[in-house]
C-alpha cells in the first residue's frame, strides 16, 4: 500500500496544530487564573484599605464627640453622654459601622500592679485591690495569688520573684515553646495569655473589667461610668471592704447623669463606713476620665475588621495612643 507523502505531511501539520492549540489554552487558562486570582487580591486589597480608612474616620468622629462633651462638662463623664449610648450599626456606602466605646476608667488597669521601687506602699495596695477584684468574681484565693504576683513579675523590670507564687525567666523557659517575661507594661489585655495562670477562661472573666492603659501606670475608677456588671472594681478600689452586692446598690443608686464632682463622692454615705475601716479617703475614685477605647467593627464589601483604639484626653483635646487589629 503506498502512503501520499502529502496526506502524511498533512496530519502531522494537522497534530502540530492541534498540539499549539491545547498549549495555548493551557497557557490561556493558567494566565487567565492568575489574573482573576490578582484580580480578587487587589479587591481585597481595595476594601481592607476602604476599612481601615473607616477605622480613622470613626477615630476622628468620637475624637470629635468626646472633645466637645467632656469639655462641655469640665472633664465630668457619664453613661448618659453620646459617646456612651450611640453604636450602631450605622451605614455607609458600600458596607456598614458600629462602635462600641469603653470608658478605660469603668475598669481595673492592668498597668497600675507596676511596681516602683521609691514607692512601694503603693504596690502593695494595688495587690490587695487587685485581689480583692478576683475574689469579687470568685477565683479562690490560692489561684488569685498566682495570678497576682505571676502578673507583677510579668510588669516590673528585674528578674526577682515577686512573691512564693510569682514567675520570671525561669518558668517560661522551661515551657515546650519557650520564651521570657516581658519586665515590661502591657499594650492589650490579650497579652494576659503570655503570663503564667491566665487561661482563656481566666481572660475572659476579666474582660469586662480589667482593660490595658499603655504607658499608664495610675489607678483611676470613674463610678459615674461603670456599669452593674463591673461591680467588682468598684470593690476592688475598697480593697473588698465593700461587699459585691453593696457595690451593685451604689452603682444603681447613683443618679440618672452620675455625680457632677469628686466632692459629692466623698459625701456618699454608702462609702463611709469603708473610708473609715481603710482610714482613706479613696482617692482613685473619681467622675473625671481622660481615657476611652474604641472598638470598631467595619463591615465593607466582603471585608469583615474588628479594630480597637486608645484615646486620651489631654489638655482639653483627644489624642491617639494605641492601635491593633483582631479580636
């Protein structure tokens, strides 16, 4: 049988080309992947952007909100004020908003168990405060010693033992995944996850009334802010000589716009008995906060962002301390 050589040469022309065909799509639809999956970055890309720009913008609105009112009200702040009653969620174009303000003086701060070595009276109080807040929330008193001292030598500077149940270098290096005490103050309440006791239930039974003001060391309460829940800190300031349930009656019992100065405070007769047991005037309550946290849920496209905030109010204007991203 004879092959025509032109018939051969034709359905090898004919295999070529079906062969460049099949290398073409191939190409095509690998490019045409990357492209869409390029396509999909910079969009995400465009509304993370678009969030975070909504981040600021609620930022600079209760900037706004907290200036006028708390300059209104000489410093004085209180529940029934707009920072405190408007969160949302508000809409915008392409998503929506909502804001939850915390008044960082309705809350134990962390950053006051710092010790210092000129004064350390003051260390010693804040400990029994600090106590007396865990009990408050029923943590029994052995786990409530691990929880302080192991959080005072997270914050102070050396590598000392604060106390028989305290933790330092030692203890966190021997651990499977290492690593060593700050020695330093907290930036987020979520860092209590690095010191020794504090488990995820721990945290967050102390969420509501704990918080982390950075570079802030001082112990302030405003009691015209806390809420039901946060009893206990109102005990804790007591150093627990007022019992959760009375501490629930004075929070309730205040008026409807809180107390107008630290002077009323001091004619508080549910406050006396325990001013005269300490033989203190409570000097850490007050009706005055110069600091808030902001935390803002930004729903934008398909972008969901948890943001926080920390604002202070200095010298009549709201200045930004501290910014973080997730829950």
């Amino acid at each position: 049988m004879t092959i025509n050589p032109n018939r051969a040469q034709h359905g090898a022309a004919l295999i070529t080309v079906l062969l460049v065909i099949a290398l073409v799509s191939v190409i095509a639809v690998n490019l045409g992947g990357k492209l869409q999956l390029q396509i999909t970055r910079m969009s995400n890309l465009k509304q993370a952007e678009q969030s975070y720009w909504m981040w600021l913008s609620a930022e600079d609105v209760l900037k706004e909100v907290l200036q006028r009112e708390l300059n209104e009200s000489d410093g004085v702040a209180h529940r029934q004020q707009s920072w405190a009653t408007r969160t949302g969620p508000f809409p915008v174009e392409g998503g929506q908003i909502a804001a939850q303000v915390k008044d960082l003086y309705s809350c134990f701060n962390l950053n006051s168990l710092v010790s210092n070595p000129d004064d350390p009276g003051t260390l010693e109080k804040r400990k029994r405060q600090y106590k007396a807040m865990l009990q408050a929330l029923d943590i029994d008193s052995y786990q409530t010693e691990i929880l302080t001292d192991s959080l005072v030598d997270w914050l102070d500077e050396d590598s000392r033992l604060s106390g028989s149940n305290g933790a330092e270098d030692p203890d966190y290096e021997s651990l499977p995944q290492p690593y060593l005490a700050a020695n330093s103050q907290l930036l987020d309440i979520s860092e209590l996850r690095m010191v020794r006791g504090y488990s995820t239930k721990i945290v967050n039974e102390l969420s509501s009334v704990a918080c982390v003001i950075p570079n802030e060391t001082e112990l302030k309460v405003n009691i015209n802010t806390l809420k039901q829940e946060q009893a206990a800190v109102l005990a804790a300031v007591t150093e627990g000589k007022l019992s959760l349930n009375d501490a629930v009656a004075l929070i309730n019992d205040r008026p409807e716009r809180g107390y107008e100065s630290d002077e009323a405070l001091s004619e508080l007769a549910g406050l006396a008995t325990v001013r005269s047991e300490l033989n203190s005037e409570l000097p850490e309550l007050t009706v005055n906060s110069e600091y808030f946290q902001l935390v803002a849920m930004i729903q934008w496209g398909d972008v969901e962002m948890k943001a926080r905030s920390v604002l202070h109010l200095n010298n009549g204007r709201v200045q930004t301390l501290y910014r973080a991203m997730g829950d």
